[in-house]
C-alpha cells in the first residue's frame, strides 16, 4: 500500500522549497475559528474506513496547519474492527460526535465545517419574503 502523504501527488515534483509548500498550503485553506478540539477513532481493520483515513492523511493536515491551537488526537485500533467515529468540541464546550461509516472524507470535512459555522449563528428574526407576509408583520408592529 502506498504511503498517504498530504502535498505529494502522482506525476507531479515533490514540494521541496518553502515556496512550493506555501502555495500548497494556500491551496488547502481552512480556517475553523471556533472548534476546540478534534478527536478520531479509527481502525485499521473492516470496511468503512476509508474516508476517516483519507481525512485523517489529506484534511488534517491543512486544519492543523491553519489553526494551530485545536488540539488533535487520534486513537487507532490496530487489532480490532471498531466504528470509525469523529468528536468534535466547540470552543464553548459543547461537543457533537459524527459516525463515519462509509463516509467520504469530503463530507466529513463539511460536517466539521458545518459544526463551526452553526456555532455563530445567532436566532434572528425570520424577514419576510412577499408582499403580504410584509404587511401582515407591518401591522403587527403597530399593534
């Protein structure tokens, strides 16, 4: 089996300048402001695992590389099969697992983002879309 590296691509020359790497890592942006800490639990025996290896080779490094202080930990099961599972912990404690069975690493990463960004939504009151909906919630102010 070939060895996953990020940044190294078939046909390709390896990145060897800080230059080279810079313009990889430019490519690979991404920002996640407001996730704490990562957690994945994987395996490297059954089906299943392929998109949290992928994600765990290709995606995390970028998400380490541009956000520095979201602590990473991998827990791999050499020997047995176990669920692939990814934790996930927002900065204001709360923590939202993902189970990523058959899961591409793309959509795992859109999970994460997903994650991120709902933590800064904050509820707002619905705008009203026709002419009517407008109206009724006009009078209703003046109520």
């Amino acid at each position: 089996m070939a060895m996953r590296r990020f940044g190294y691509r078939k046909g390709f020359p390896k990145p060897r300048t800080d230059t080279d790497w810079n313009r990889i890592w430019k490519q690979h942006k991404i920002k996640l402001p407001n996730i704490k800490s990562l957690k994945l639990f994987l395996s490297d025996k059954g089906p299943g695992h392929t998109g949290m290896r992928h994600f765990k080779s290709y995606m995390l490094p970028p998400i380490q590389h541009w956000n520095p202080f979201i602590k990473v930990e991998i827990e791999r099961e050499t020997t047995k099969y176990i669920p692939p599972v990814l934790l996930v912990e927002h900065k204001n404690g709360e923590s939202n697992s993902f189970d990523a069975n058959k899961i591409h690493s793309k959509d795992i990463l859109e999970f994460v983002k997903n994650f991120d960004k709902s933590q800064l939504t904050v509820p707002t009151q619905e705008k009203p879309t026709t002419e009517t909906q407008k109206k009724n919630q006009q009078s209703e102010n003046f109520k």
